[in-house]
C-alpha cells in the first residue's frame, strides 16, 4: 500500500502520453477558471458586506457572465452555478432591506 503514495508511473502507450500531457494543460486552464470565479464571487460579496448595492450590482453583473461560462464550459454543473447565482442576487436584494 506504501508504493500508491509514490509518484504516478510514466504511461507507456503514445496515447496515453499524449492524454496525460492534455490532461496537464486541461487541469491548468480549469484550476483558472475556478480562481476566477471564486475570485468574483468574492468581488460581489466585499460590495454587499460594505453594503455599497450600486458597486454589489456591477460586480454581480461581471460574475454573472464568469459563472455562465464555467458552467457552459462543464467545469461546475448548471445547478451549482444557478445556486450561486441565485444566492449572490439575494444577498444583493437584501442591502435595501
């Protein structure tokens, strides 16, 4: 069981090279768009916290279109993405409140 924490063996069929370098530039772009999207998910949810709904409204706005494009892109699933939204859109209704 010790050697399955070792380092991954080197494929030795060219097809499977060849998918393991996609994979590593597939992993690369992915683990990207995921920052983005946290990364504008955090834009919205600065602007509610500082209770600035103008700047909240703009930012959801610029995160609207990140989410629709990773989920669009089959990174996250439509639903998870729907909820998120969803939840941002709340949270922005509720400033006025």
């Amino acid at each position: 069981m010790a050697s399955a924490s070792k380092a991954k063996k080197t494929v030795r069929i060219a097809s499977g090279r060849k998918r393991a370098r996609q994979d590593v530039k597939l992993n690369a772009a992915n683990s990207a768009l995921r920052s983005k999207f946290r990364t504008a998910i955090k834009g919205v949810l600065k602007a509610v916290q500082a209770g600035d709904k103008a700047k909240a409204s703009d930012a959801f706005k610029t995160a609207q279109s990140v989410i629709d494009s990773i989920a669009d892109k089959g990174i996250f699933h439509k639903n998870k993405a729907a909820r998120h939204k969803s939840r941002l859109s709340a949270k922005i209704k509720a400033i006025a409140a």
